[in-house]
C-alpha cells in the first residue's frame, strides 16, 4: 500500500493567489484543455505524485509485468473562493470505484486508485461509513481489545486480501478533492502510464464536475451575503472535455472506459452512444443513480448494447455488480492488448 501521503487535497491552497497577469483566454488559438492548464496552476504536490507513480509503474514494469488500470472514484469539487469555505460537490460515495479495484486486484491487475480524499477506499470500505459504528467491530475480554466474533470471520477474509495487495506491492492510493487537482493528477498519470502501452486501462467511474469558476473569477475571501444583497449569482464555465485528450494525447495506447451517469432511463443510452462518438474511446458503462446497484449498460460502437443485471434475489443478498462488470471489461482489455498487438506486427 502507498506510503503516508506528505500531502493533503482537502486542504484550499491558498497561496496559489489569482494570477491576474494571465489573460482569461490567450491570444494564440488553444485548445480549450490547453487554455484551461494555462490558466490554472498544478497542486503543489505534484511532482512528488508524479514521483511516486512513476515508481510504482517502474516497479511493475520491470517486476510483476501486470497490466495497470487507473481506477478513478468519488467526486470532484468545484471551489467558490480561494479560501474555500463553499464548493460545489458531485455526489459519489465512491462505493463504484472501491469495489471495483478490489476486484482489478483479484484478477490480478495493479491498480492505482484516483480518489476523493476521505470517500470509500478497497477493503476498508467494508468497515467505515458504514451502518456499524467502528466500535461495534470490537469487544472487550480480559481486559483486552478482541474482534467482535461476529465480524471475524468476514473480517479475516477482508485482511487477507488488503494484505496481499499490500504485499504485491499492487494498490496505489492518489487522492483528489478540487476538479483541478483531479484534471492535473489525471494528465499527469495518463502521461506516466504511456510507458505501459496496450496494458494501461482506464477505468473512469469518478463523478467530475461538468462546469467550474475559473480562477480569474474567484473571490480571495469567504463571499459575503449582505454584498450580494442577499443573492448569490454564480457564473460557471464548462470544464473542457478532457476525455478527448486523454483519448488522443495522453494516453492514446491505453482501453478507456467512461461511466455515463443520467437519472433519466429515457437518455441514458443515447448519451452513452454520444460521449462514444465525441472522444472516441472503446467502452461507455451506463448506470442510472437510482439503479446503480443493481444494473449498468455496456455501450460500444461495435456490438449491441450489454445489460449486466443483479436478480432481485442477488440484490437482496447484497451481491455486488462489479464482480460481473470487471471480468467483462478484463475480457474486452485482454482483446483490445491482442488487437493492437496484431496490428502493429502487420
Ligand atoms: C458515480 C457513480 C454513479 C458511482 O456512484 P458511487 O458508487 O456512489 O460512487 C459511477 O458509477 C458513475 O457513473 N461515474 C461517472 C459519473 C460522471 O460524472 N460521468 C460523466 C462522464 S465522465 S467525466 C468526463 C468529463 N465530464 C468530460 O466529458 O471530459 C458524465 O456522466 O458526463
């Protein structure tokens, strides 16, 4: 498992003071991803991420030749003031996202885990922000702390699978919190993960904020009410579509896999079709937030639309969706390493 974090994400960091010398929009023609990087400064933190992912993909690289996957998890925030005490949020408790890398795990991917700072992490999922209070896991016997034998068995079961990605070396954890801390670490890790060519997946289940206040914009200090007159008007910007950079530029060897999230059944297909066609990648996963549970909807361009349903009974049983969605997008990576193989010795 990763190494303490030296750094922090929730933290606002506020010396990175409105550069008010950079123009809102640039004079030379740049993409809107490039106008956005130049406007905006990387986290402080970021050569040191970058250090870190780097080692751990050298290590893999050179030791366990597993393919990777970047799973990304939870939701990104959309500040309002530089001292940030009100941000926007995108709901995602990050249940998709931790599952899902524990089952990359037991099918013997590396994972690296992209995730808002203090949402649901693997295997320890199972035991916070949970019904339980954390207490309730242990009991008192001669004076000493013991595992309540009620979880035991569970729990054991849980440890050991922690301990062997521990062991392997197999699990990094990279937390975000704003969409520009989560935008930079992206580009940054999509960059790294160039040198694992065909074997880097991308599994992107975080919920990324669609619109921002740039920083051109944002107030130093707390906004306050009696100013506005009682009325607080936000004027947001689209955050640039970074799926067609990270499909183009970034990491154009790798399988990308999005998550198209509608409350709207009537949609949901169609959106997923239209995101396919915009940036051009090889899987779209839809999911309904009422029914995330229990159902999702494989959309590619190439094969009829794929529904992976939990039975009610399954439901009831707590089953989890993702140990049927995660072999089948293994299945599809392992194809799309063999086809890219095929061509390049043509
Ligand atoms: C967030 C959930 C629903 C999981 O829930 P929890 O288990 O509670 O964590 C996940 O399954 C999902 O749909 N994730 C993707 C949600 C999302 O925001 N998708 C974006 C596309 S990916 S964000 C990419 C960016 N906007 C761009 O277009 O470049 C969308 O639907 O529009």
């Amino acid at each position: 498992m990763s190494p303490k974090k030296s750094f922090h994400t929730s933290n606002p960091e506020t010396d990175t003071a409105i550069d008010r010398t950079i123009p809102d929009f640039p004079a030379a023609q740049l993409s809107d991803e490039d106008r956005y990087f130049r406007a905006h400064k990387p986290p402080k933190y970021l050569d040191e991420l970058s250090a870190e992912v780097s080692e751990f993909v050298e290590f893999h690289l050179k030791n366990s030749k597993k393919n990777i996957v970047l799973v990304t998890s939870g939701g990104t925030t959309v500040p309002l003031e530089n001292n940030t005490v009100r941000f926007i949020d995108n709901f995602s408790a990050g249940t998709r996202g931790a599952t899902s890398a524990e089952y990359f795990l037991e099918n013997g991917y590396a994972v690296i885990f992209l995730h808002r700072e203090f949402s649901l992490l693997p295997y320890s999922r199972h035991y916070s922000h949970t019904t339980n209070c954390f207490l309730d896991y242990m009991t008192e016997e001669d004076n000493k702390v013991q595992i309540n034998r009620d979880f035991a068995d569970e729990m054991l079961v849980v440890l050991r699978k922690y301990n062997a990605a521990k062991e392997s070396n197999s699990l990094l954890l990279i937390p975000f919190t704003t969409v520009n801390q989560y935008l930079y670490t992206l580009k940054t890790i999509s960059e790294i993960l160039h040198r694992v060519d065909t074997r880097a997946l991308f599994y992107l289940a975080a919920a990324v904020s669609d619109f921002f206040l740039p920083q051109s914009k944002m107030p130093q200090h707390k906004i306050q009410s009696q100013e506005s007159g009682g009325k607080l008007i936000i004027d947001l910007e689209p955050v640039p579509k970074f799926l067609s950079r990270l499909v183009d530029n970034w990491a154009p060897a790798a399988m990308i896999v999005s998550f198209k999230l509608e409350t709207d059944n009537t949609i949901l297909i169609k959106k997923a079709k239209n995101a396919l066609t915009r940036y051009q990648h090889q899987l779209v996963i839809g999911n309904l937030l009422q029914t995330r549970k229990k159902e999702v909807v494989f959309v590619t361009t190439d094969e009829p639309d794929q529904w992976i349903k939990l039975t009610d009974e399954e439901y009831k049983n707590k089953e989890e969706i993702e140990k049927i969605i995660i072999p089948a997008v293994i299945e599809r990576h392992h194809k799309w390493i063999k086809q890219r193989n095929e061509n390049k010795q043509k």
